[in-house]
C-alpha cells in the first residue's frame, strides 16, 4: 500500500548525526541547502554531541520551511515536564515545522554506560513511555501555546510499541529495518498514523567498497543496539547471520548501496509497503565528514519537483 505523504514534510528527508561533530556555523550553512535542495524534512539524533533542544534552535532558526525533526529525543536525558515546556517552546518558535521524536535505546532494566558515564535507566519501554507520555500531558504551562501542538511521534520497533505509538502519538519513527518491517508496522499501526523509515544509503558506484561501508555500519549498530538486534531476530534473521559479522542478506535488507537508481528504488519499496516518510541517512567511510556531495547528487532523482523549486528560489 502507499500512504499519502504529510504535505509538510513530503516523501523524502535527511536524518543525520555529522552535525554533532561540526561548528555551528557549517551546522547553519548545511541545514539551509538542504531546504534549498528540496528535501522535505531534516532529522537528527541525540547521543552525546548537542543536545536535542539545542540542535532543534540551531536548524530551525537557520532554515525557513523545513520541517525539523528530532529522530529521536532521549527520554533517559530529561524528565517529562522539561520536555514538555522545550517541545511547546519550539512550537511556538517556529509553527508547524518542529516534530518531536520520542525514544530511549536504553530504557530497560539494566545499567549501562557511554564512554563511561552511566545513564539513566526507567524500567520497561513500553511501559515507561506511556507514562513518560501522561507526564508530558499533566505538565503545567506558564508559557505562550501554540495554536497547534508540535506533532509527537516514538522511535518504535515491536508490535506493542508501534501500536502504542498510532495510539498515542502522530505515529512512529522506524530506524535500521527492511522493507518487510515496514509492511508489518502499516499492518499494526493502521492506515492513519504517520510512519517515518530511516533508510541507510551508501551512494557509491564502486559496489564492493559501498558493500564494505554498508558492513561496517551494520556490525556497529548490532553491536551497540541490541534492540536492534532483537527485531531483526523478529524478522527471522538468525546466528548465521549475526554472529561473527552480518551476512550479505542482513546488509543487504538494511543497506541500500550502489548507484542513485539502486537507493531510488528501496525509497520506493519502503513507500509502496506503507511508509508516509522516508529519511536517508548517508553513510560514508567518514562518519565525521558531512556528505553534502551526496545530499545534492540525490536531490534531483528522488526530488524531481523539489529540486525544480528550489534551483529557481536560488535564481531569483
């Protein structure tokens, strides 16, 4: 099925983490042609670079129309009624192009540490968010409202957080997952919530180096994530797929890499099997290297129209 995109954001976005390692200024200077080039949407994360208040001020006051997305806000960072009062504050800020992403890849009832630093556990995730959710909702306000309420979504991977987000929230933000993943979370969310893929991309016509990029990236986020681990287990990957390194079919359903015609076509497959939004996340043998080569070279094969609109904006 293809679901209609929201016309704010269109079908297309750019999630990114190079920003937390760049200045502010290159920060600014990015985030505007990404508006120019036509991409409907720049996502973000949050880990330990700038947190994901701070990031939001910094794209949004460096861009015009662009829809900014955390993808996604910490919930093991701040406590509810600080989210709550950031979330209203950017809503009124900039109306209608702040979109808040909930998650927590730690939320569990282990300690865990980044680089050392311990960071805070709320017991079982779906549980917790729906708290964390009515704790947002309870939270008194003393500041100015927006007309309307910047719309909420929840990094979701399983069937029980995935209906909790079409529930609960504008729908879901999927990340690290094949085609077939978003076919399931269309069948449980129902046709009316919003769901936003991530989409790891390696544009690179040397197909062995992009195959060994695409690998790298995969055995990191296994190694890191062992949510992400426990759904692609869901989805029937196994041991010998996993173990000792991902397997060609496991970086092959979450990697698309090759030439733009080859990322031109998982973008569509992930439309055609239920997502509203698709955001690209590029990935190179730099991680630190911002890829605006890339970003243009992708613009005018999935943003026709876009890219049309936004070369005569740059003329006039």
């Amino acid at each position: 099925m293809t679901v209609s995109p929201s016309a704010e954001l269109g079908r297309v976005g750019i999630w990114t983490f190079a920003f937390d390692s760049q200045p502010a200024g290159r920060v600014r200077e990015s985030a505007s042609e990404i508006e120019e080039l036509g991409y409907g949407a720049l996502w973000y994360g949050e880990a330990f670079g700038r947190d994901t208040v701070g990031q939001a001020w910094l794209l949004l006051s460096a861009t015009r129309r662009l829809a900014v997305a955390s993808g996604i806000a910490n919930i093991a960072f701040r406590e509810p009624i600080a989210t709550a009062a950031a979330a209203r504050t950017l809503g009124e800020a900039f109306p209608g192009r702040y979109i808040l992403g909930l998650g927590g890849h730690r939320v569990d009832d282990t300690v865990n540490t980044v680089d050392g630093f311990p960071v805070p556990t709320r017991s079982r995730a779906v549980t917790t968010m729906r708290s964390y959710l009515e704790a947002m909702d309870a939270s008194p306000a003393h500041s100015p409202i927006p007309p309307s309420a910047p719309h909420r979504l929840l990094a979701a991977l399983g069937p029980k957080m995935l209906k909790l987000a079409a529930e609960r929230t504008w729908g879901a933000h999927t990340s690290f997952v094949p085609v077939e993943h978003t076919a399931r979370a269309r069948q449980i969310m129902g046709p009316d919530a919003f769901l936003a893929v991530e989409q790891a991309v390696v544009l690179d016509h040397d197909l062995d180096r992009a195959r060994e990029v695409a690998t790298a990236h995969v055995a990191g986020y296994l190694a890191m994530a062992p949510h992400q681990e426990a759904n692609v287990r869901r989805l029937g990957f196994g041991d010998e797929d996993i173990v000792g390194g991902p397997s060609r079919r496991l970086v092959d359903a979450i990697v698309a890499y090759g030439d733009t015609e080859a990322i031109r076509r998982r973008v569509r497959h992930h439309l055609q099997a239920g997502a509203s939004h698709v955001c690209l996340q590029v990935i190179t043998a730099t991680p630190d290297r911002l890829p605006r080569r890339e970003w243009r070279e992708l613009a005018p094969v999935l943003l026709p129209r876009h890219t049309q609109v936004a070369a005569s904006r740059r003329s006039t």
